[in-house]
C-alpha cells in the first residue's frame, strides 16, 4: 500500500489517464501504463518509476506528432515526483 503522497498522486494521475477514452484507444499506450502501475506494486522507489515512464512516454512521443490531452497531467505529475527530467511536453496536444 502506498502511503508517500508523491506515490499517490503520480498513481492517481496514471489512473485518470488510463481511463480516457483517448487513452483507452491506443494499446500501446495503455500497456504502458499497466506497467507502471505493477513497478509501483513491486518496486520500493517511485521515484524511479515515475522516471522510467516519463522515458517511456518520451519514446512514444518521438513515433506520434500528437498525444491525448489526458496525458498532459501525467507527463506533468512524472515531472514532478521523477528526478533529474528536464521540462518539456514531447507531443501536442490534439483536441
């Protein structure tokens, strides 16, 4: 069970993404996500994972011109409880 309130937030917003319909759409994007959500179950330092999926979203960013708007407040929440991110959103929002 998670208890630090970065952890929390950072499931919250991956949770919010995953249920977008925009999201939802989009496989890969959705398996990531499951991915991230099962490294917080197992894995002590989300800190890390917060990172890992900011790379990850990164990656897919750099295959897609646009994203889902729902992945803005995640990619924002990976920001802030990762460490060592620079700031910038990898894809544009589409409507």
């Amino acid at each position: 069970m998670l208890k630090n309130e970065n952890a929390i937030a950072l499931v919250a917003a991956i949770d919010t993404a995953y249920n977008d319909p925009a999201v939802q759409a989009i496989p890969e994007l959705t398996q990531l996500l499951v991915a991230a959500l099962q490294k917080l179950d197992c894995v002590a330092d989300h800190h890390q994972v917060a990172a890992d999926l900011n790379r990850d979203l990164t990656v897919w960013s750099q295959a897609h011109t646009t994203g889902p708007a729902a992945l803005n407040a995640l990619y924002l929440e990976t920001l802030k409880d990762g460490t060592g991110i620079d700031y910038h959103l990898p894809y544009q929002q589409r409507d």
